[in-house]
C-alpha cells in the first residue's frame, strides 16, 4: 500500500495494489475509486484534500491486533 499527497493539485492518493486501473468511479464528489479488469478496488482519490482530511500531510499509522 501506498500513500501520496500532491499539494499542487490538493489530491490525496491510497494505492491499495499495483494493478491497471480499468475504471474510476466517483461515488461522492470529490471522492473517486479505481477498479482493476476483476472489479476489484486498486485505489481511491481524495480531490481537494486539504478541505476533506486533517492534515493530508500528515500520516499516522497503526496496526491493530497482533499476529500469534
């Protein structure tokens, strides 16, 4: 996974596998998901970041659980 914040366009991008993207959707304004050929999520935009995410340069990340 990984995590990018273009602060010239204000766009924050979740790439969640590297695979092509075939089609976006955008299922609220502002927020556009990206599906593979299998319809399987490949990432998500968060255009105008700076108005929607606290600090979109900022990262904070945790795992919850542990693996035994």
């Amino acid at each position: 996974m990984k995590i990018t914040y273009d602060t010239y366009t204000d766009i924050l991008t979740i790439i969640l596998k590297d695979a092509a993207i075939a089609e976006s959707d955008e299922e609220k304004p502002g927020m556009i998901l990206d599906y593979d050929t299998d319809g399987h999520m490949v990432s998500i935009e968060i255009l105008d970041a700076s108005r929607r995410v606290t600090q979109p340069n900022q990262m904070v990340y945790e795992l919850a659980g542990s693996a035994v």
